[in-house]
C-alpha cells in the first residue's frame, strides 16, 4: 500500500471514427451484429492502418489543407504524455521515469519509452523502457513504476498505455476485426506517501486464446477469452480488497478494461453492483488494448469523476494470459 498519486491525465486518439456501417464495407457483419455482440458503436483507427475501403475518405470536419498528424503508435504515445505533463502543470525535467506499455510498437529498437523521451525533451539519463502485458500492460506498467518510485527515490513518473493495434489484425476476420482500435493514455504520477496504491499482477501462459506470431495478424479464441475474463476479474477484485481493506461498496468506480460490453455486464450482475459504478466508453472506441484503461481514466477526469477522496479499483485482462488489478485513490 506504498504511497503514489495519478496528478495528470491525457490522451490522444486517431482523427478517423470507423462506424460499424464502415466496417460492414469490408466484411461480412452489421451495426446490430456487432451492437448486440460487443456494445461497440465505432472506434478510432490510425491513418496508416485503414482498410484500403477506407483510406481515400476524408475525416468530417478535417480541413482539407490542414497538415496530416502523425497517428503511429509512438505519435499517439508523446501526445498523450504531453497531455497529461500540461494536465498535471509538471515541467519535462521534473520526470524521472518513463515506462510505456505497448503490444504494436513502430520499432523493435527504440521503445516507444524513450522515443517518447526524446520527443518530449524529458531528462537525459533518467530510466525509459517498455512492458509488453497486452491488454493489462497499463497496470503492469503502474506496479512497476510505483516499485521502481519507491526502491529508487524516484519522485515523479510518466506512464503510458499505447496501441496501434489496428496494424496487427487482419480486416478480413470479422471476428477479430471489429473489437479493435487504436489510441493512448498516460498518467504522470507523483510518490505520495499519504496516498494509498496497491498493484496485483498474475498471468498463465494459454497461447491458444489469444496470440500475435512476429509478422502476422491476431489469432483469438473469443469463447475461451470471454470465460477467461469472467472468471479472472471477480478473483482480482477480491485479491483487491483483501490487499486494500476496502470493500467494493467503498470504491467509488470500477474501471475494467473496456474490451467487451459483455464481460463487463455479466461481472456487474455477478456481483450484483449498480451500472453506474463501472464507467463504460468502449462504445467509441472498442478494445484499444493498453490505451483502454487510461483513456478511459482521463475521460472519467474530463467528465468531473474523479474528485478529491475518489477511489477507484482498475482491472486489466488479456493477451498471455495476464492480468493484474489497482487501487488508485485521487486527491
């Protein structure tokens, strides 16, 4: 329960929404299909990912002589950071860790961490690297800071969850195609030892379910994902409250990560909690994989949910099979 605090939030998005009436022009599904399947309206994918379908289209409202932005995975993780430094008033010098959580790198070699220190202009010398946990990488990436924060009197840390994941899926599987889409989050953190964070992580290697072989496209097993996530993320929130002493009628939000409006359903009526404390904005932007969590965190920020003594109880689920949850309180 050592002492770290979320001061800033941001992220960034790809310009272009795919609704599911534009994902039916490239595979055989519909609006309903996909609606009644997985909640999901539209998503966000990057410039350089689009369906050849899709790519001469203009984005409404984009000005046609207005420069392109760079929508890559390591553009989508600098700007989110960015953000969320202005977000949190924390001046470049000031970080003294950066650690990006990422499955859809632009390279092997540099990390999207320390290119987006080089971007950014953060400190020269200061640690930057990345963790790969697929969709629960963001809250592998907060347990290693909070550690790293706490053995090496590191005062202040950007983390970011990062995906263009849009570049790994093939556009002719239905299946895997629709779920998906592209985006960043990141969160400057401060050691704080008024304020209580706790991290649980776990994995059970199950290449079967859910697997990215070098140079190709996602292969899932969506049934054998499902049962995996309703059966993990209770065991998590459980393994939470023991850890934390709080119960989940203390916690103000849950904050799943937002792959499936059926898993998160089926967990609320498991355990028989109220809708309105599991924040929801998969509708918009499908599984963005690290990003989700957050993204979905600065939106809950931008929407005034999380005000002082705001606790919280994130879960992440996904691809190893890993997983891992958090306790974040906000002041």
């Amino acid at each position: 329960m050592s002492g770290i605090r979320i001061t800033g939030l941001g992220k960034a998005l790809p310009d272009r929404i795919v609704t599911n009436d534009d994902m039916s022009r490239i595979v055989d599904t519909s609006d309903e299909w996909i609606r009644t399947r997985t909640g999901i309206r539209e998503r966000r994918i990057a410039r350089g990912n689009l369906p050849e379908a899709l790519k001469n289209e203009q984005v409404p409202g984009a000005a046609q002589s207005a420069p392109e932005r760079a929508e890559t995975c390591t553009a989508l993780a600098a700007e989110a950071a960015r953000r969320a430094l202005q977000d949190a008033g924390t001046k470049p010098p000031e970080i003294g860790l950066v650690i990006a959580a990422t499955m859809s790198p632009d390279f092997f070699s540099p990390s999207v961490a320390c290119s987006v220190q080089e971007l950014l202009g953060l400190p020269s010398g200061i640690p930057a690297f990345d963790v790969n946990a697929a969709c629960s990488g963001f809250v592998y990436a907060m347990t290693v800071a909070n550690a790293m924060m706490q053995q090496m009197s590191i005062g202040c840390a950007l983390v970011i969850g990062a995906d263009a994941v849009t570049s790994l899926i093939d556009f002719t599987d239905r299946g895997t195609c629709v779920l998906f889409g592209d985006g960043a989050g990141a969160a400057v953190v401060r050691k704080d030892e008024g304020c209580s964070f706790a991290g649980i992580l776990g994995a059970e290697g199950k290449r079967s379910a859910l697997s990215i072989p070098v140079g190709g496209h996602m292969l899932m097993d969506g049934r054998d994902v499902f049962r995996f996530a309703v059966t993990v993320v209770p065991r998590v929130l459980e393994e939470l409250e023991k850890e934390t002493g709080r119960s989940l009628g203390d916690i103000d939000q849950i904050v799943l990560h937002q792959a499936n409006d059926r898993i998160i359903e089926h967990i609320r009526r498991k355990l028989a909690l109220p809708e309105e404390k599991f924040f929801r904005n998969l509708q918009h932007y499908g599984n963005t994989c690290a990003a989700s969590i957050p993204v979905a965190l600065t939106e809950m920020k931008e929407q005034g949910l999380l005000g002082p003594g705001t606790r919280i109880f994130c879960v992440g689920f996904g691809a190893g099979l890993a997983w891992g949850g958090l306790y974040l309180e906000f002041q």
